[in-house]
C-alpha cells in the first residue's frame, strides 16, 4: 500500500516552461488536493477535486490546471512556469472517514 | 471564510516538558474539522491528531492531546513529555462543512534541548 506518491520529488525549469506534477493514490480515495507551501505561509490550497470529472479551484489557483479522468490519479499542470511558482507542492487525499494523507512532496524550482 | 492562526512562530522547550502550541480558527460552517501536523526537517506531512467540531471529548493520540475550547475557538495542542524527536514544524489546520480541502495556518516552529 504505497498511499499518496507524487513524482517528481525535484524539478528546475526554466521561466516559460511547462510541466506536469503527477499523483497517484492507491486507496481509493474520493478527494484530492494540491497545495503549494512557501516560507512563512503554511499550505495554500492550488485546486481540490472530490471525486472523478469533478474539480474546483481553491485559495491560488492562476497559472495552474488539473484534471481528474481516474479515481487514482490527480496531475497538477504549470502552463508557464513563473518564478513565483517555486515552491514545494504536496498532493493529499482522504476519503469520507479518513484523514487526509498527503504525498512526500515535489520541490520545484523557476529559473 | 476560514482562517487559521498560530501566534507562535518558534516554541523552546526541555526534553522530557509538556508544552502547548496555539491555534485559533474562525469558521462560519456548523461543522467543520481541526487536525494537527507535523513537519520534520525531512519535509514530509505527519497526520498527529484529528478534533471533529461535534466531538464532546479532547481527542488524545499518545503523548499528544488537543485542547479544544469551541467557545473560544481554541484548538491548542500540548505533547507531554516531549522528546528530541519532536523538534520540528507543526501546522493547525481545519475542513470546511464538506470536508474537501484544509485551510492551513502558518505553524509553529519546536525545538526540543535535551
């Protein structure tokens, strides 16, 4: 039971740029989040989904996307990576009578 | 809205103390739900203690139990017999109604001497 994993745990890219942070969840779980953390600021929400085809934007939703086509799977999308989007960014899921479990983290870099 | 706040940007404390770290929230939604993490040097996201809005008992994980005061909007956390494993970042956090997303607050920063 690997839980919540996300891939990549670093990335650099350049200003511009575009990627996709994946997540998967193998608990079947409904929902599932992104949420970015910087210094000083706690964990802001990015988008949230609660459950297949469904998705809504949360507290800093510009400059990304997301889509959920499975149950599983939850990518978080940088259309043009800014600087301002260095960050590191946690995917969590929970399901209607579990905690929230979060994945081990992606650490990005804009350059 | 929702909104979390910890007043305490970095705790000291001596191993084997009991300390309290604060958190106030403010919510509008009837029920709603209050968690603590923790957050070691190594970045990882540790569920420590869950707190439903309707729970009539402090919920108590271990060494770890969370004060709550609905009154007040209080939802501190106090790790008795702290251990040098426990230095690390610990976030409050609360669930909208619905339970979809958690709205963090800024954590608390522990360092535990020996």
């Amino acid at each position: 039971n690997a839980g919540v994993t996300q891939t990549p745990k670093f990335q650099v890219l350049k200003t511009g740029q575009s990627m996709t942070l994946q997540c998967a969840q193998d608990m079947n779980h409904e929902y599932m989040s992104w949420y970015r953390q910087d210094p000083g600021m706690g964990l802001r929400l990015i988008h949230y989904s609660v459950g297949a085809g469904i998705t809504d934007q949360g507290e800093v939703p510009n400059g990304y996307n997301v889509s959920r086509s499975t149950t599983e799977d939850f990518p978080l999308r940088l259309l043009s990576a800014a600087p301002s989007q260095t960050s590191v960014y946690f995917c969590a899921s929970r399901n209607q009578n579990d905690g929230y479990t979060f994945g081990s983290g992606t650490r990005l870099t804009v350059v | 809205a929702q909104k979390i706040t910890q007043t305490q940007p970095g705790m000291f404390v001596q191993e084997k103390e009991a300390v309290t770290l604060d958190c106030t929230y403010d919510t509008s939604d009837p029920s709603y739900g209050l968690f603590w993490y923790k957050q070691p040097s190594s970045g990882e996201m540790i569920f420590l203690i869950y707190q439903g809005s309707y729970d009539q008992q402090n919920a108590t994980e271990g060494r770890y139990s969370l004060n709550f005061q609905k009154a007040r909007k209080s939802a501190n956390l106090v790790i008795s017999a702290s251990q040098l494993g426990d230095s690390a970042m610990y976030f409050c956090a609360m669930t909208n109604t619905g339970f979809q997303k958690l709205v963090f607050g800024t954590g608390t920063r522990l360092l535990v001497s020996p």
